[in-house]
C-alpha cells in the first residue's frame, strides 16, 4: 500500500492490505487462507485451527511499578516481565516478517469520541482481518485518512507458536498485554476471538481510570428511550434476548456507562451459532450473510448449506457480523441512562425462581458472585450440575478488583434510579435429569412485562432461602412456574437444593469478604430450614 508501512514496529514487509473491504477479503482468503469456503448465505466460512475458544490460562500481563498496585493479580491477571514481553513480541514481529503479505486494520473501540481509543490489527489471516473489520468501529474515509498513530496495537501472530522453554510460558500459546507500551500480542491461538476479548481487557482497565463504568454485557433501547443492560455469561441468552425486535439494538458483549450514559465498545456482534435456528432467533438468523464470518461450523461440502446442530469441530462455533446487520440496531450505539438491569443466570439445579427483584444490597452481592450452573461435561455417570461463578459476569477479563467495578455500578444505580432484576434461564420443575428448561417465550415475556412496568407492580413474596422478591403473576407466563418450589414433584428435595445452592454462594463469595461491606455480605442467602 502506497503511502503506508509497519517500518515503526520492525515491519519489512511491502504488500500491505489496509481496511479493505469485505469482498476483497474474501477473494484473499478464498486464495490464501487454508479452509476458507462461502456458504449458501454468502457467509465467509472459516476454521480457527486447534483452539476454538479462548486460552484464559495462557493471558499474562506485564508488571510494571507504574500499573501494578491497579491490577488484581492472580489467576486471571497472571503477571510477566517486561523483558519476556520484548522476547514474544519480537517473536512475532519475526514471524509476521516472513509473510508475503500482511492484513493492517484501523479501527475505533467505543462510540462516544469523547472516549474511544484508536486500535490497530497486524495480522497475516484473511479472516481475522474481516473479523476485526466486524468487530471495531469502521472509521469514514476521512477518518482513515487522518488516523495517525494507533493507541494500541495488536501483533496478531497466532499462527506461530510461543518457544515453551521461554520463561512464564505454560504451553505454546501466550496472549500478552503490555500497558506501558500499549501493544498486545498474540502467539500459538489463531482463535479468532482472543483479538475482541483483548480490546475489552484494556477498555476494562483504562475506562474505570477515567470514571467510565466498563461492563460485560448487552444493551437495547424501547421506544421511550428507556435502556435495558442484560449481564449474562456463556449460555445464558445474553445476546438472543437482547436482540428483540421491538427494540434497538445498542450491542451485544461489551459497553460502557458513563456520566452522559452508556455506549458499546463494539461496532460488530460475536454470536454464539450452535443450535441457530430461524424460528429461535430470527434477528441473528438473518445477520448471517455475505460480510458475516462463521467460525468452526460444519457445513454441506456441495450445497455449503450450514449445520448449526452439528457441533462436531466445537459447541463454541460463532457469527462475526457489523451491528448494522441487525436491522433495528441504534446506530451511533449509545444510549441514556438504564432504566433496567437484568442479571441473567443459567440454574440447572433449577431453585432460582425465573425472576425476582433485587435490592441494591442484593445487586451488589450478585454481580460480585456472577452466578451460572451447567451441566457437568459429559463423562459417563457424571450428571450433577456444576455451579459457576465468574465475578461481574466476566471474570475472565476484569483488570481491576471486582469490588471497583461493584462500586462502580452501585454509585451509577443509586443516582438514576435503575430497577434489578434476576432472571433463570434454566431450569424449572427440577435439577438436571428431572427438570426441563425454561422457555424462551416465557422469558421473553418476563422481559416484556419489565420494559411496560407491569412486574414492578405485582404482589411479591419473600424466597426463604435467597431472600430475593419473587413476584406471584406475569402476563403470559403460567403462575404455577414462578415459585420454583411448587414445580418440584418433591418439594424436600427442592429445600435440600436450594440449600446446598446456598452454600456455594456463601463459599464463594468468602474470597471478596475483606472488600465488601456488611450490607453486601447480608444479602446473600440465608442457610435456614424451610
């Protein structure tokens, strides 16, 4: 690209790609990106090699005097010394060297300027190319024009593995972020994902810097203007129930919220596909079209028809696509002040009730505890649920101690008056083995009746284990399910569940008592005969 090089980072190489546009990315990866087919939608199918998800265990931050007393350390924030940074970065920088020809993307992280962060992609795929294409901000032409030097970059050299004999390599994969020197880079991972994830890792720690709320969740707008936040992790119908059509779309994984409101950090979606369906999810269905990338998934080799049960590469197969392609999506996505919160969980021991109200005590020490339950995996003879929890419903890529961003999101709740609630997207009628799963349209409509103000209006009653309000009538929904209790067949084995549940939570959350206050601490549940 005339004009242009990566002579500033060690970079030789001539035959640069910059922001090109979709269909001349699929024509580069078509020819040079090993597996790339387009799909009957006109998708861009595409395979992540070996790892298909993230690489948590493998995420290391560098130790500097100048950031280290910010950050919690421990085993999400494993620290490395600058001087192995310099060993893997010049590890990639070597690789990317011996490429023909290099994939540049310069894009933003965040919709409001007052706040958005310059970010710069240097990889050697097509593909992670056009998913970053979908995932950043897309500037104008005069944007890029005038883009100057990047805030971050990020040496995106997954294909090549880290030397295992370096020190604080645990495996060939290392993902690595360096804050000093504002770069990132990526070896041994060609998962796709651990570019997006990174992003939000440094939004995670230099918007609390500033005051700015940075959250893990998805985010839609009603007619009124009234914002909804949905806090969620994997499975539990975050991004399907944020994607409604009777609301805008302000995006689905990452935002902020700040004195003004709240924006998206993203510019695109990244959508779990196994089991897509569209009669399920109608919005995400559609998205999946020519500029969509489709990561993992099997397909018909004839008719590239896609199999979206078909988990045999990976149950985490995804949809990369622009917000846009959500037809009632808030474009710029930025929005007011939330009106609702709805902590989304998914209980296979199926006690939790499918909504309850919580106080701000019981807001705090929820989003503190992030609580999930799944199936455990599946060995033979192994059907217990196995609870989750993941601290302000993604642990994974906080950088600061949970407790700031409790704090944080308690100041913002106590000034604008912003309804919480708790939402069971799992079981009903019994654990795993005995209960089914709540339905979708029973959810939605629980959804429905918060944004109208309906719920907030019914009669309550007092769960005796969690203390959570559980309201006794929902339009649409059959009374029967609201009180998980009355669902079970045998109504002692649901007491000793929801004790046992109890005492994970009270196990838990033990680990954060030194930094919560006695308020938060005295609204978890409570281990008492019922």
């Amino acid at each position: 690209m005339e004009g242009f090089s990566l002579e500033r980072y060690g970079i030789h190489v001539r035959d640069l790609v910059r922001n090109a546009a979709p269909a001349r990315l699929y024509e580069e990866a078509i020819r040079h990106d090993r597996g790339s087919v387009i799909a009957s939608s006109g998708a861009l199918i595409t395979r992540s090699g070996k790892k298909t998800g993230r690489s948590p265990l493998d995420k290391r931050i560098v130790r500097n005097p100048n950031t280290e007393k910010d950050i919690w350390w421990g085993k999400i924030n494993i620290p490395l010394d600058e001087h192995t940074f310099q060993i893997n970065r010049e590890r990639a920088v070597d690789y990317l060297n011996t490429r023909d020809r290099l994939y540049v993307v310069d894009g933003f992280a965040g919709w409001d300027p007052k706040y958005r962060i310059k970010v710069r992609i240097i990889c050697s795929r097509p593909y992670h190319a056009l998913f970053m294409h979908n995932m950043l901000i897309r500037p104008t032409p005069e944007e890029l024009a005038t883009f100057g030097e990047p805030d971050y970059v990020i040496y995106n050299a997954g294909e090549f593995p880290a030397n295992s004999h370096t020190s604080h390599m645990t495996s060939k994969t290392s993902v690595d972020l360096c804050f000093e020197d504002r770069e990132f880079v990526i070896l041994g991972t060609e998962y796709a994902g651990e570019m997006k994830k990174g992003i939000f890792t440094i939004m995670h720690y230099i918007m609390p810097r500033q005051g700015v709320l940075s959250m893990h969740c998805s985010a839609n707008e009603g007619e009124r203007g009234d914002v909804t936040l949905f806090f969620g992790l994997s499975g539990t119908g975050k991004t399907t129930l944020s994607a409604d059509p009777r609301r805008r779309l302000i995006g689905d994984d990452e935002h902020c919220w700040t004195e003004e409101g709240i924006f998206n950090i993203e510019g695109g979606c990244y959508a779990k596909a196994i089991g897509l369906s569209a009669e399920k999810e109608p919005e995400i269905w559609e998205a999946i079209r020519f500029g969509t990338v489709l990561e993992n998934v099997v397909y018909d080799p004839e008719t590239r028809v896609v199999d979206f049960d078909d988990d045999t590469i990976t149950e985490n197969t995804r949809a990369s696509y622009p917000i846009e392609f959500i037809p009632n999506a808030r474009i710029p996505c930025v929005g007011g002040h939330p009106r609702n919160i709805i902590f989304l969980t998914y209980d296979a021991f199926g006690v939790l009730p499918p909504v309850s109200r919580l106080s701000p005590a019981q807001a705090m020490y929820h989003f503190i505890s992030g609580y999930t339950a799944k199936v455990a995996g599946t060995e033979v003879g192994v059907t217990e649920p196995q609870a989750t929890f993941s601290a302000c419903f993604g642990a994974a890529f906080l950088v600061w101690h949970p407790s700031k961003y409790a704090e944080m999101l308690a100041e913002k709740m106590r000034a604008h008056g912003t309804n919480v609630w708790l939402l069971n997207t799992g079981l009903t009628g019994g654990s795993y083995g005995t209960g089914t799963r709540m339905k979708l349209a029973y959810t939605r409509a629980i959804i429905d009746a918060i944004h109208d103000g309906t719920l907030a209006e019914v009669p309550t009653t007092t769960d005796p284990v969690f203390g959570i309000e559980v309201p006794t009538a929902c339009p649409n929904v059959p009374s029967e399910i609201l009180i998980p209790r009355n669902t079970w067949a045998d109504p002692e084995a649901y007491d000793r569940t929801a004790r046992r549940l109890a005492e994970l939570f009270n196990r838990n959350i033990e680990q954060f008592r030194d930094n919560c206050t006695e308020e938060i601490l005295q609204a978890g549940p409570r281990l008492v005969e019922v």
